[in-house]
C-alpha cells in the first residue's frame, strides 16, 4: 500500500517530524490521572509515548508496522532503563492477534488516521477485545476534509469513526484543531477520548 511505503521512506530518509523526546501534552495529562497498569501504544514509532509510560510505572506494548520505528524503540527503551516494562511489536494495527491481555489504556496518535474503512472496522474489533471494560482509549487523528472517489483516503472521516465507535464504546470528549507541520499547509486534526462500555 502506498501509505506504507511512504512512511517506509520517512523513516529510511530521517524526515520524521513527530521524532520528539516527550509525548504531546494530551498524553502527558492523560498518563497522570491514571493509576499505572497496562497500556497499549498504536503507531507506536519510536516509542516515546510508551517509554514516557513505561518511566511511570506502566507495563506497555508498543506497535508499529515499520521495522526500523520498532528496532529503535527497543534501542531507546533500552537506554533509559525501562525494556522490563515497554515492550515493541512489529505488526499492523489491525493484526494484534499475537495480544491476549487485556489493557486499562489504549493510545493511538496518529495512526488509525491512516486506515481504509474497511481497516478501522477491524481496528475497532480488535480494540473491543483489548481493552478492559471502562478503559480509555484517546486517538489523536488528522480529519478528512472531503471525500474525492478513487483516491486513495490519507486521512480520518470523523463520521466514520463516531458511528463505528458507538459499538461499545462511548465518546467522553473531543478537541478539536488545526495541526501544522513544517512548511505545509495545515489540516484540521482532534483528540477524541473514547471510553470502553462497562
């Protein structure tokens, strides 16, 4: 798929603007009301949220279909001492069969973003499994502007993901924004925090 191997090449040429030490703020302020358990970081890269997590206590398994992300995530759990308690997964998303337990937290930021229809109704099945009743689940998603038949989709249609994250799960809040990234033209973007139904 062609948004595969464009993040492929990002990760080959360097260019990776969300290469950063610390999670965005949102994440930040989510992990410190929560009490530590297990979590799960989706589209995990380099590992920065689930090492940032994994310092405060929480067990976490990243995921992240690109190699090299996951090669450097171990690396760079490895070097701040967590490795017993951030785990790094080369997988698709929407493949997690190889995940059992169940987890008190999910994130996703900017992952499921990427996803046809089709995928984040798989995503969405697999998030079900996982996630214990009650559990938050916060996705951070650049938001699809209109829909232009026969090209391929970049980016989130939140209609989309609100009717098919109704089934068993119940939106507790939403953001929205615009997101820039170096010189392009900005998008809009949210953060939604989804909870698990009991």
């Amino acid at each position: 798929m062609k948004k595969y191997e464009r993040l492929e090449e990002m990760y080959a040429s360097g260019s990776i603007p969300w290469d950063q030490i610390d999670p965005p703020p949102e994440v930040i302020t989510q992990a410190a009301l929560l009490t530590p358990g297990r979590a799960l970081d989706l589209g995990c890269g380099f590992g920065r949220a689930a090492i940032y997590m994994a310092r405060l206590g929480w067990q976490v398994d990243g995921v992240d279909f690109v190699a090299q992300a996951i090669q450097e995530a171990k690396v760079r759990a490895a070097q701040v001492g967590v490795s017993d308690r951030a785990h790094f997964f080369q997988s698709p998303v929407t493949e997690l069969d190889f995940l059992q337990d169940p987890y008190d937290f999910v994130l996703d930021v900017g992952c499921a973003h990427s996803l046809s229809l089709d995928e984040l109704q798989t995503y969405h099945r697999e998030l079900l499994r996982l996630l214990k009743p009650g559990a938050m689940f916060l996705l951070f998603a650049h938001l699809l502007e209109e829909t232009v038949e026969g090209e391929e989709q970049n980016w989130m249609n939140e209609n989309d993901l609100l009717m098919i994250f109704s089934k068993g799960f119940h939106l507790e809040k939403v953001e929205h924004g615009i997101t820039q990234v170096e010189d392009k033209d900005p998008w809009r973007s949210a953060w939604f925090w989804f909870r698990k139904d009991a």
